[in-house]
C-alpha cells in the first residue's frame, strides 16, 4: 500500500514538471499574462499588489495543481492530474492542426480564424524541441497507464485489506502485480524503441504516412477487431 | 414488501455475505447457475436455496453499513480505456499526420496486446490435508491446503471453507495470491478449532481468478473434498478424591454388585422363583425344607458393579443461550465425562435422551462408551417429544430390573419442576423397596444453570443472574423433599471437574 501511495507521488511530481516544462513553451501565455497584469494594475486599485502573482504566474498554476493532486492521493487518485497533462500536451502540438487551412470545402474567413487561434498556441521550439516533445509525450502516456493501474491497485488493496485477507498477502500481491506492471511497461517502450530504430535503419518510414485515409482506416478496423474478438473471448 | 423486493433482499445480503469473505458478485452468480442447473429451477428459488444453505438460522445477518466494493465486472476496464485512447491518439496521428500521436498511440496498444496475451488464471489442483479427522471439542486441527496453479497470469483469490461452527485459531482461510510467468506452488496452512460436537463434511475449496488488467472474464472453481470431520463431545478427566471409606450418603457404593450381566460362580443368596428365572437355578432341597408354595431358587453373583442410567434433557428447556455454549451443549460433555469415568470403573451405564426419545441400553466397557458418544455427535435439536415422564415409563424395565443410580442432567426451572416431581416419582415407585429402606432415593439431578455463561458481559447483570438464581432456591427444596441430591453446576462460573467432585464424593 505504501509502495503504491509512493509511486503515485513520483507520477504527480513527474507531472508537474512536464506542466511546467509545457507552460514555459508557450510564446503567447507571458504576453497574455503580461496583458491582463496591466489591465488590473490600471483597473482595480491597488492592483501593484497582485503583480508578484502575475510574474510568478507558473509557479501558481502549479501550486494549484500540486493541492488538488495531494487532495487526489489522499483518494487514491492520481490519473486526472495526468489527463491535464496530456490535454496540454496536446495544445503544445496542436501547430500540426494546420493541415486544416488545407481543407478546401472551409471558407476563407475561417481559415484565417483557424490561422489565428493556432497563432495563440504557438510553441517556442528552443524551449521545446520536438524530440523533446516526443519524449514528454510518451512518458505522459505511460505515467497515464501507471496512474491508472496505481488506482485499480489501491481498491483492489483496500478491498483485500477491508476483507480480513492477511496482510502479507495484500502487500505481496502490491508488489508482484507493480513489477509486473514494470515488466510490461517495459517491453511496451521496448517495442517502440525497436520501432524507432527500424524507422532510423529506413525500414519502417513511419514519418512519411502517405498511406490513404481508407488504408488508415482499413488498419485500424482490422486491428480493432482482432482485440474486440479476443476480449470476447 | 412483494416477492420481486424480497428476493431482491435476499440476493444483496448474499452479495454483502459474499463481499464480507473476500468473493465477487460474479462468484454468487456462478454458485446461482449452478444451483439452477443442479436442482432445475428458477433464479428465485435458487437465491432463496442458497440464502437458506449460507444462513440455516432464522435471525438474518445484519446489514453492514460500510461497504467497499471492487467493480471488476461489469466496469469499465482498464484495457477498454486503453484501446480507447490508442485509436484516438492513432486516428488523430494519421489524420493530422502528426507522429508524435502515432507513437503514443502504440504504447497503450502495445501494453494491451501484451496483456491480452496473458490468460486468467488456471489449470489449478488442490489438494487437502487435516491432521486430524477425528477430534474432541476445542480440539485444534491443523488444515494444509496445496495449491498449483500452471497457467495465466493475475490474482488469485482462495477460500478454504472453515465448517460450521468451526473456529479460526491461527492463520487465515482466505488468501489473496498473484499468479506470475511462473507456475504458482503455494501450501496454505491455517488451524480451526472445533467449537461444537458432531459430524461435518470437509467444505470445498473456492477459488476465484482475476485477469492482470481484468481483460478477460473471471473464471470460478469449486473443489470439493471426500470425507468427514468427526468432532467427538468433550469428556473432562474427572478423578475421584480420594477419602477415608465412610458409609455412603446415598445408596449406591461403588463395591455394589450388579443384578445385571453374566452369572458368575459365586453363590450370593436364596430367594424366591421370580418370573423368568432358569429353572436349574431352582433349589429343591431348601424349597422342600421350607415347604414354601413358590420354589427357592440360588442366586450368584453377577460380573460388573451396579448400573446408572443418565437421563438427558434435550427438551426447549435447555434452549438458553448460544448455539455453542448452552445446557445441551454442557450437558453432553457432562454425560461424556460421566459415562467415561463410570465404565472406567466398570459400571454398567446406559444412556437415556429424554425429548429426542434416544435410550441406550446399560452396559459396560469400553463399546459401550463410543457407544453413547456415536449417539451424542448426532444429537443437535431440541424437541418436546417425549417428557421426562415418558421416559421414565418407557425405560422402567432398567430401573425395575436394575435397580439403578439414577442421573438426570438437566436445566431445573419453573417449569419443568412438576415434570421431574412425577419423573421421580416414578423412578421411586419403579425401584420399590430398595429405596424405602434408605432415606435417601437414588437420584442425583445435575442441574446445568445458564445465568451465568453471559453473567459477566454488562455491567449490574452479575446482580439480575443472582437475582434470578434465588428462584432455583426454591425449586430444589421442592425435589429434596422426595429425597434427590442436586448438584448445581454454574456453567460459566464453574468447570465440570469442580461441579462433579462432591457429586463423586457421594459415590464411595
């Protein structure tokens, strides 16, 4: 129990950082801020007080964030800090939206708005390279499974501890089923890894996706039904 | 509260039954098909069966109010999420021809196609071994449960049944255990203590597996073990204190020649030709000498000492307190411990059940001890059958021929005092002239008083109990007019040894 209740910390302080990392690559949000310090000092008096908030505007978005995830982990919860993450994640990457402007069906007017609200979200790539941005991606994605098995482990823990099974079991069962959910991760990001580096020996040319929509389509379909049929099993 | 509600009442106290010993809703479903498919019949009457079978007693268990649940059917899982996020993240990816996607797409698919490799649990043998198959009460046996499992991956959740009425002393008879790549070898050892006499089936073995992710479907096992637990009723080592011989204070030394079992050589009076008697025991000479119209005939010595017949009460009577500690339950280990000690010593002792209308003829040895004890396992309810008067009329052919000691072990009250008064009366009328001599009868009544097996459990209820007890008072001075020894035993308060010791005084 203690074990999962240490992980879960780690997948929350792990996540801060990458929020924080993602915050500071945002070329839009300190002009933003910058914007409304100046409309509330101009505004509301004695608004010069609330500057230090404004300046340290990163390191309070975090403070939040760190007091609902502690609020969570006295749940036993974790994964929702995680999906904030990977929604934010998503908008540093969202420049790739820009294949919209290319649909020929929109109008003008909304292909400029498009333009603009992509603008908004624009990344600085110095302060996060897509290599980097890849790398944050896949360890969101696998905080996100380790927070939620973490979750599923608690309640089976607390539903054996409440049960009267003993608790050399319960701990026993919390370790096997972590290193196992390690050993499987493991071979996860192992896989990939040999992906990546087929993909640099030119065997696999992932980047160049020029396969067609039905292709795609077609793909993802028979895979999804291969797995419908062995969860019917 | 219609039939649907009831049934209804009755499936979510299982479920909480169920939930409170470590087993999922899918395990009370999977005992529901089999009961349907074993007795053919509907979904309601299989809950209302297997209600009944979990909980014989007609108080209910009570509601608990805290109930935590781990959903592992019927919820979302775990991978369904997984696959989810994967072909959003690979649909978005090949749409928007962006890789970061497509990469985090595979991780989940590949995380999920690992497990999904993976099989629940199973291909398990169980094995059950008891130290003992043959115990006493509060005995203590040692139960080892061998488990293999060889295929799957996930949690395994045991349950090793305990017996009814079956204590749990040391270890634990559910285990929770996590199956790994390797085949899992596992011996649960736990020990139970046998609370209540009888005979008791070996309980299944019941196994529950769970997929790592919950993937796929629970699956249930039910091993069912051959053979019988006997718990024989507990029989105290009473030992006599040793005195100096006096005369005995009630008619029945231990040196008294039985009327009973086989003749032996030696001649031990002339007496008058009683129905039934051989006729070559009849002496001519000495019915010549006396000229007597009934012929005399010799009487010899018989093996064995003299006979005690124990009556037991099992009527409503004995009906106090719980279904381990009560008079009947005391009661038994009494007649044990008595009937051991007594045949030990070479009486013949026979055995009379009053209210379940069990008598066991009086004999002697060692039989005739697992005798008595083959009838105790079995005995369980309670029932106004038969009277004490009854048995008294029913069993006279022993008192009459035997002339006997007379033990009844019962809970003296209010309302069972008339009933021994006639009881005895009999008894009396019965034995005749043997006990007109004396001024004592050969009746000693153990009285098994409850008041105090929860005397001690509420503040001031010592004072009700002693309150209480003053009424016995009066109901011995009652049945020590027709001259009864009454011994009361404080269960609770007393052991048997200390209760039996000034009853075996009087036996010298």
């Amino acid at each position: 129990m203690r074990s999962v209740t240490v992980i879960q910390l780690a997948i929350a302080l792990l996540t801060l950082l990458i929020i924080y990392h993602e915050l500071s690559a945002f070329i839009m949000l300190p002009k933003f801020i910058g914007f409304t310090k100046k409309l509330v000092v101009s505004t509301v008096p004695g608004g010069t007080l609330l500057t230090p908030i404004f300046e340290n505007y990163e390191l309070i978005i975090l403070m939040i964030l760190a007091y609902a995830s502690y609020k969570e982990l006295q749940k036993g919860k974790c994964s929702s800090l995680v999906i904030f993450a990977i929604l934010l994640y998503s908008l540093t990457i969202v420049n790739c939206f820009r294949i919209l402007t290319g649909i020929q069906v929109l109008s003008k007017n909304m292909k400029l708005l498009i333009e603009k609200l992509l603008l908004l979200l624009s990344i600085n790539h110095n302060v996060m390279p897509p290599s980097i941005s890849l790398v944050e991606g896949l360890t969101l994605i696998t905080l996100y499974i380790i927070a939620r098995e973490t979750e599923n482990l608690n309640k089976i823990a607390n539903y054996l501890t409440k049960s009267n099974f003993p608790h050399n079991d319960v701990d026993k069962v919390t370790m096997n089923y972590l290193s196992f959910l390690t050993l499987l991760l493991g071979a996860s990001i192992g896989t990939l890894m040999l992906v990546l580096y087929l993909q640099g020996l030119k065997l696999i040319t992932l980047p160049d996706i020029r396969v067609s929509l039905l292709t795609a389509i077609m793909l993802i379909a028979i895979i999804g039904l291969i797995i419908y049929r062995m969860y019917r099993e | 509260m219609n039939r649907n509600e009831d049934v209804n009442t009755l499936y979510e106290e299982l479920l909480d039954y169920y939930d409170s010993i470590g087993l999922s809703a899918g395990y009370l479903e999977f005992k529901i098909n089999k009961m349907m498919e074993e007795k053919k019949c509907s979904r309601e009457e299989a809950i209302k069966n297997l209600y009944t079978q979990k909980f014989p007693s007609i108080i209910r268990p009570k509601r608990r109010t805290t109930n935590v649940k781990v959903e592992r059917e019927g919820d979302e899982t775990s991978t369904a999420v997984y696959l989810r996020m994967s072909f959003i993240l690979l649909i978005l990816g090949v749409l928007l021809l962006n890789k970061h996607y497509v990469y985090m797409s595979l991780i989940p698919m590949i995380f999920t196609l690992f497990c999904v490799l993976f099989n629940t649990p199973d291909e398990i043998t169980v094995q059950k071994e008891l130290s003992k198959v043959k115990c006493r009460v509060d005995d203590i046996v040692e139960i080892k449960v061998r488990l293999i499992v060889k295929k799957g991956i996930g949690f395994i959740i045991v349950r090793d049944v305990v017996p009814k009425d079956f204590e749990l002393v040391k270890g634990s008879n559910v285990r929770a255990l996590f199956k790994g790549l390797k085949p899992l070898k596992m011996t649960i050892t736990y020990s139970v203590k046998c609370s209540l006499k009888g005979i008791y089936e070996i309980p299944p073995t019941e196994i529950e597996t769970i997929h790592i992710l919950g993937f796929k479907k629970n699956k249930y096992f039910e091993f069912r073990h051959e053979g019988k637990i006997t718990v024989l009723p507990l029989a105290f080592s009473i030992r006599r204190i040793r005195m100096v011989p006096t005369r005995s204070s009630i008619p029945i030394p231990m040196t008294a020649i039985s009327r009973r079992g086989s003749i032996t050589t030696d001649f031990r009076e002339i007496r008058k030709y009683v129905y039934g008697d051989p006729v070559k025991f009849i002496n001519w000479k000495a019915t010549a000498r006396t000229g007597s119209k009934i012929p005399l005939v010799n009487e010899f010595e018989r093996e064995s000492k003299k006979t005690i017949m124990i009556f037991l009460d099992t009527t409503t009577n004995m009906k106090y307190g719980t279904t381990l500690k009560n008079p009947l339950e005391y009661g038994v280990s009494a007649v044990a411990s008595l009937s051991y000690y007594l045949l030990n010593r070479s009486f013949n002792v026979g055995v009379v059940v009053y209210g379940n209308e069990i008598s066991i003829s009086p004999r002697t040895g060692g039989d005739q001890y697992y005798r008595i004890l083959r009838k105790l396992i079995t005995l369980k309810t309670f029932s106004n059958r038969v009277s004490f008067e009854r048995s008294v009329e029913l069993n006279r052919r022993w008192i009459i021929e035997c002339t006997p000691l007379v033990f009844i072990i019962t809970n003296i009250t209010r309302y069972n005092i008339n009933e021994l008064i006639i009881g005895i009366k009999k008894i009396i009328q019965y034995l005749g002239r043997s006990v007109e001599r004396s001024k004592k009868t050969p009746v000693i009544i153990l009285d098994i008083s409850p008041l105090y097996i929860s005397a001690n459990k509420y503040k001031y209820s010592n004072l009700v109990v002693e309150m209480a007890d003053l009424e016995k008072v009066s109901l011995y001075k009652l049945l020590q007019r027709l001259g009864v020894t009454i011994i009361k035993w404080e269960v609770g308060r007393k052991s048997l040894v200390s209760a039996m010791t000034p009853l075996l005084r009087l036996i010298k």
